[in-house]
C-alpha cells in the first residue's frame, strides 16, 4: 500500500475514499467557498496540497480582464492574502502558460513541469518569482473541459510527489468540484448569447472549415457562391471576435458550436 511521506501521513486507500467521498458530497455544497473548503480539508490532511481556487476560462481566449472575482474566479479563503492582487496586476495583457496548458490540454501539469515545458525568461520569469514570494514553491493545474481550472499550491517540489494514481484522483475530485461550481457561478449571459449568434449557414460553414474544406470547396457543398462563403466567415470571426477563419473554428469547437 502507498503511503504518502506527509504529516499527517495518510494511506493511497483513504486518501482515495475521501476523494470518492467527495464526488458523492458534492451536489449538496451550497456555496463555492463550501465546495473549495472540503476539497481542501481533504488535500491538506493527507498531503502538501492546498486548494488556491478554481477559473471559468473567459468566453474569448485571452480575455481575461472579463475574469471577476466570485463571478468566474473562486479563491479559497487560505490562499495567500495578497498574491491574487499581484498577479492580477502582473499578468495583464501577458502570456499564461498554465492557463494555455489547461485550455489545450486533458492532462494534469505541475507549475514546476509547465515550467520546464516553457522555460520562461526575463519579465516572464516575473510570475514564479511572484509565487515563490508567497510560499508557493508548485502546484498542480486540472484542466476541466477546456471551460474551468482548479487549482492546488504547495511549499514543496511536487512532480515526485504526485504520483500519476494520485493525480488521476485528483483530476476527478477537480472536476466534481468544477461542475458543481459551474452551477453555483450560474448562467453567464454573454456565453449564452454567443451559442446562439452563429447563424445555420455559418455554422456549416465553420464545419467544414474545420475538416480542412477550402472556400470553392465549401461553396460548392453548399450552393452558394465563394463570396458569399467568404461574407459567412468574416461574419462569423466578428461574432467571436477572432480575426483569422482558423481562430473561428477553435472557438466553435471549444463552445460546442460544431461536433
């Protein structure tokens, strides 16, 4: 049996159960702080995991001035005093590599690995440097669905740590949180909207876009002219607010818009 080298320390089996536990608990939290909290509890009794949050992703990728606090952004009340104010700060108009990896991936990355993936230089450096200040040595980012990310902080190296069992339990524990979250934050109007703007025709247009289809190819499947073909996707870039026909596509695919 795997024992986590923590204090308290804590065997794989219960971890593993209260985890468990946990999915089943979750529809009756009442409250993101209620949903963070017993994640929590459960993290830091049987590892050096703290809970930092959990992120909606904003409707258009980068937008994250559209991101408000106990709207699409949920901090745990132990998170660092201080840090989320900084980084709000830092991080404005700049790239985020954790958020990128969560939004394009299915897999749970350390920032330490996400690091390494990136090798960050100069002002982009700036952001662990930020994390360091507050005691944040990693953590651990669960993408969920390419729509939230929960978030976990340590004081320690945690690669070697987290086991990928572990992590699987974790991920699963993450995305219980998410969905119940997803319903607490409710309804987001302007994503709503935004499922509803494409009209049929730019919808089977971006469809075939997506499977590799070019302009004449897409005019001929439809019976309409290349121009007319072209005007679908113009209007359609300007309704997701992307300025390429490949950008459209990814965010129709990301919303659901085309299978």
């Amino acid at each position: 049996m795997l024992v986590v080298d923590t204090a308290p320390q804590s065997s794989f089996a219960e971890l593993q159960a209260r985890l468990i536990d946990y999915a089943g608990w979750v529809e009756e939290f009442r409250s993101p702080d209620e949903v963070l909290d017993q994640l929590h509890a459960i993290t830091t009794r049987s590892l050096p995991l703290s809970v930092l949050g959990a992120a909606r992703f904003p409707l258009k990728s980068g937008d994250w001035e559209a991101v408000q606090i106990g709207k699409s952004v949920f901090l745990h009340k132990d998170a660092p005093e201080g840090w989320w104010e900084e980084y709000s700060a830092l991080a404005r108009d700049k790239f985020r590599p954790l958020a990128f990896v969560a939004r394009t991936s299915m897999v749970s990355y350390t920032w330490t690995e996400v690091r390494r993936m990136f090798e960050p230089i100069g002002v982009d450096r700036l952001k662990y440097d930020l994390e360091l200040k507050y005691g944040m040595r990693d953590g651990l980012s669960c993408p969920v669905g390419g729509r939230w990310m929960v978030i976990f902080w340590s004081r320690k190296e945690l690669s070697k740590i987290l086991t990928q069992p572990l992590r699987v339990m974790l991920f699963a524990a993450a995305s219980s949180a998410a969905l119940r979250l997803d319903q607490l934050a409710g309804l987001d109007p302007k994503r709503i909207g935004s499922r509803g703007c494409l009209t049929p025709r730019e919808t089977s247009v971006l469809r075939l876009v997506s499977t590799g289809v070019q302009s004449q190819g897409i005019a001929q499947a439809l019976g309409l002219g290349e121009e007319t073909v072209r005007s679908h996707l113009k209007k359609a870039q300007a309704k997701f607010g992307v300025r390429t026909r490949a950008h459209a596509v990814a965010e129709a695919l990301r919303q659901g818009l085309i299978p």
